[in-house]
C-alpha cells in the first residue's frame, strides 16, 4: 500500500511523463522501488527499461510534437527535478554514470567525473541544471546567455532532420539574461557537475561594443559558474562568427580576460577558466590566425566546434533551413578541425571536442585527435539519456583494448 508520501510521487510519474495502464504502473514501480537509491529487480543497467522508456514511450511523443515545444516540455520537466526530492537519486539510478579512475578527469580547475559533458543551447537559462546532472553528464553548458533578456529570432527557428539524425536551429540566443540566470544558479542546492557558462552578445549590441556585453556577463555571472565558455560562432548572430576574425578577436579577448582578473581579484579564489568555442566553417588560414590569437590570449583552451552552416550531403527538406546543423553531419568536420588545433598548438591547448558524437566510437575518435574531454547534444534528442551509459562504457572497452589505464593516455594519439 503506498503512503502518503508516495502518492504525490506517482502521481507526478502518471501525469507529468503522461504514461498510462500498465506503462504507467511500471514506471511508478521503477520510481517508488529507486525513490532511497535503490535499484528495483528486474530493472537492469543498460539496454533495458531506462532505453525503453526513452525510445519506445518519450522519443515517439516528443518526435510528434514541434521541436520547440519538446524543447521546453523537457526543460520545464527538469527544471523541477530539484524540487521532489527523489527524482534527481531516481534518474541517477535509471540513467547516471558512475565515477571511474580511468575516465574522470582534473582539468581547467574543475574535477569531471565522466568525460562527456552537454554543450549548449539546450539549457539556455540555466534552470535544468540538477536534471541534467543526475542523467551521465561530466559537465554542462548553460547558455548561451546574454547580458539583456531576449526572446530571439521569429519561430520556426527549430527543426529535426531524423534521416540525417541531425538538427538545424536558428535560435538566435534566445534567453532570459545574465540576471536571470545568476538567480538560477544561485538557488542550486546541490552541484554534482561542473557548470559553463556560456557568454554571449545581444542583438543590437553592434560588434565594437561586443566586449562590453561579454564583460557585462562576466561580472553578472563570475560567483556561479565554475569556468566560462566565449561564444564567437553561432551562425544565428548577425555578424557574430566576425569577431572570430582580425584584430576584433584579440581586442575581444584581451577584455574578457582583464575582466575575468578583475573579478578575480575581486571576489578572490583561484582563477576560473575560459574557453573560446569556434566555428567549423573556416578555411586553414583562418583557423590557423584564429587559434593563435586564442592561444596568445592566455585563455585556458578551445571547444571545437559550434554548428556548421554546410548542408552537404544532407536529403531531408529541412535541409534548405537556415541556421547552424548540429548532429552526425558535422562529425567529421568538427574531428578535423580538432586534429588541426591540436596539431598547431602541440596539444599544449586543451580542447573539448563536440560534433556528431552519438557512440563511443565517434568520442574516442574525437580523444585521439586531440580532445580531452567531448560534448553531446543532438545525440541526446535522438538516442536518449542512455546514450551517457552506453558511451561512458564504450569508452572503457576502448581505452582497455588500446592498452590505455587512464584517457588521457589517448589524448592525441592519432598525432604520435
């Protein structure tokens, strides 16, 4: 018989995860039995009823509904994951990953406990962070975020492309601003993973005060985020991807990291990491003046790389969208331009790795080129939370059969 304490627990499985009959019974046993962090019987670790749920219950709902719309169903769910207190210790059993020496990584001052974080944009304010923590994430993006609220390019701005397994979107960092989400984090009880903030500028905020808006993010947000990600590469920014080049990037850098000094100095600690995030669309001269600059900026290392405006090779129709694609076309671009940052900085200039990874062997792909730590999102939208479990544990066959006892053994090793 349940007691009361229960019953507002099951009630937010049936109704909120919209699961009927007999699914919604098993749905409520799995929680109820995980509710203390147990695990129930006959619920195995992988490729069970947490892939099930996902692939046969929520994939086929969300799939039917606009891509935007499941977009915020989702974040809306997660945001108030941190409220009933036995959904984040439920999801940790259903779909975490547990710590192993050979993938946790110490780096930009951080402890990641899994190598494959999120990366942006699915979290634009911050609020889902406990949610996502207790899902395999290593770390999270938040972001990106604006110094001023703004609502973002005119809808339809988000589209699937499931042939190509693929996203285009067109946001236009549509979000609450750096208040807002200062007040986000700022409530988090609890911090399992490392969090980036994601910086951006606004719309109207013309190129040669972009510096501003950045710093503006810094001070707004420096207390709550554990390292900073500078955003030069959303295609969906007017005149954005222009500050990757010229003088406007070291100018752009030189004042995001005097002010980073200046908060330091300030609210006192050690210093917080910043990370330029780049775009895949650059011929090799400018990637090459571009990771230069980044690497003379005294900024702590790259994420490569943003979406890509190509649509090679593509069949579906939402392939003539505009906006940046994300997913398994980007792959091999974004492995690439990871070989060539690794290449030109001798592998002295961290990199986290993002684009097209869907399975271990896209992520070990990405670490051999030169990645010390990957990020996922679209893979997420088509696979799953699983996908963490499956790709944490591929990633150890891996790195064993290489004979490798730590991941970092392997980072770079297509270079040697």
């Amino acid at each position: 018989m349940l007691r009361s304490s229960d019953l507002k627990f099951v009630c937010l499985c049936v109704n909120d995860f919209l699961f009927e009959g007999e699914t919604a019974r098993l749905v409520c046993r799995v929680f109820l039995h995980i509710r203390d962090g147990e695990r129930p019987y006959g619920v195995p670790n992988q490729n069970g009823v947490s892939d099930l749920l996902y692939k046969s219950l929520a994939k086929p709902l969300l799939f039917k509904m606009d891509p935007e719309q499941a977009h915020h169903l989702i974040i809306g769910g997660l945001s108030g994951v941190g409220s009933v207190r036995p959904v984040p210790s439920g999801l940790r059993v259903m779909y975490g990953v547990r710590e192993t020496p050979d993938l946790a990584v110490d780096m930009f001052g951080c402890h990641f406990p899994t190598p494959v974080g999120l990366a942006a944009g699915l979290d634009k304010n911050g609020q889902a962070v406990t949610g996502f923590s207790s899902i395999g994430f290593g770390f999270m993006e938040v972001g990106t975020v604006t110094p001023l609220a703004q609502s973002g390019n005119d809808q339809p701005r988000l589209f699937r492309l499931p042939p190509d397994e693929a996203l285009v979107n067109r946001m236009g960092f549509n979000n609450l601003g750096a208040e807002a989400m200062a007040g986000e984090l700022a409530r988090l009880q609890e911090r399992r993973i490392p969090v980036a903030v994601n910086i951006g500028k606004n719309k109207v905020t013309p190129n040669e005060e972009a510096h501003l808006d950045y710093a503006k993010c810094i001070q707004a947000l420096y207390t709550y985020a554990d390292l900073f990600v500078v955003n030069i590469s959303s295609p969906n920014t007017p005149d954005l991807r222009n500050l990757q080049h010229g003088n406007e990037l070291k100018e752009l850098l030189a004042a995001v990291m005097e002010e980073m000094n200046r908060q330091q100095a300030k609210v006192g600690g050690a210093a917080k990491s910043v990370l330029v995030k780049i775009a895949p669309d650059v011929n090799e001269q400018e990637l090459e003046y571009m990771v230069g600059t980044i690497a003379a900026s005294g900024v702590s290392g790259i994420i490569a790389t943003n979406t890509t405006i190509s649509r090679e090779g593509l069949s579906h129709q939402h392939a003539k969208e505009t906006g940046g694609l994300s997913g398994k076309p980007l792959r091999e671009r974004s492995t690439e331009i990871i070989r060539q940052v690794y290449r030109q900085t001798e592998g002295k200039l961290p990199i986290i790795g993002s684009g097209g990874i869907f399975t271990s062997e896209d992520a070990y792909e990405k670490i051999k080129a030169g990645a010390s730590l990957v990020e996922i999102y679209t893979a997420l939208i088509y696979e799953g939370p699983e996908v963490n479990r499956k790709i944490h544990a591929g990633l150890r066959e891996l790195l064993r059969k290489d004979g490798y006892h730590h991941i970092s053994e392997a980072v770079g090793a297509d270079h040697r």
